[in-house]
C-alpha cells in the first residue's frame, strides 16, 4: 500500500477551484473529473458529487496549511471574506479554522517549535 492524495468533496468544481487557487493561492495541477492540487508533495484533490451528505461530512480529516504568522494569514483571508475562527493556542502551536465553499473544515497552523526530528529549523 502507499499513499495517493487527500481529498474532499465538493459541490461545485469551478467555485471551488477558484476558493482554493483565488483564496488560498495554491496552484491547480490538473483538471479532468477532479481537480488536483499538489502541496509540498502532497496529492489534494477535489472531486465532486452530487449526493449533498458527502458535503462537509464528520470524519476526522482537515487540510492544514502551516503559516510562518497565523494572525497575517488570518488578516488575508478575512480580506477576502473569508470568516476565520479566532486564533487559539494549543501545546506547540496556534491554529485557527475556517470552511471552504462548501463546508469542509480547514486548519491554519503556526508552530511556536518544531517537534524533535521534524526536519525543519
């Protein structure tokens, strides 16, 4: 087994392309029945349906995006009107979320220190 992507539903492919390339500036890799977007390596993928209790849903999966200054990122997307929950502080970071088009959770994420062994400095 290996991994392929992470993905989430959506109702509407072009608004929701648009959301993610427009709003949120990552850039749309391919289109054909979905659109896919690679983040540092990582496949996400949009795919659409038309069975609105896929929209949204329960489980417990959120693409987060780390942000060198949360309350910046914040301040942009607000811009943008895009409604952001307020920034709260957890043991090793500060994260903060909100909801594409259509209701998918996302998740900004600030680290205050890197984990030991993350890789980065």
């Amino acid at each position: 087994m290996k991994f392929d992507c992470f993905f989430y539903y959506v109702s509407d492919l072009d608004r929701s392309i648009l959301f993610f390339s427009d709003v949120l500036g990552l850039s749309l890799s391919s289109r054909d029945d979905v659109a896919r977007f690679l983040i540092d390596g990582v496949l996400f993928e949009l795919v659409p349906t038309s069975d609105a209790s896929r929209l949204s849903g329960s489980g417990n999966g959120r693409l987060t995006l780390e942000v060198p200054d949360i309350r910046a990122a914040v301040l942009e997307l607000e811009s943008k009107g895009v409604p952001v929950q307020p920034v709260q502080q957890v043991s090793n970071g500060l994260l903060a979320t909100f909801n594409d088009p259509d209701g998918n959770e996302l998740v900004l994420w600030e680290y205050l220190r890197h984990p030991p062994g993350f890789g980065r400095p």
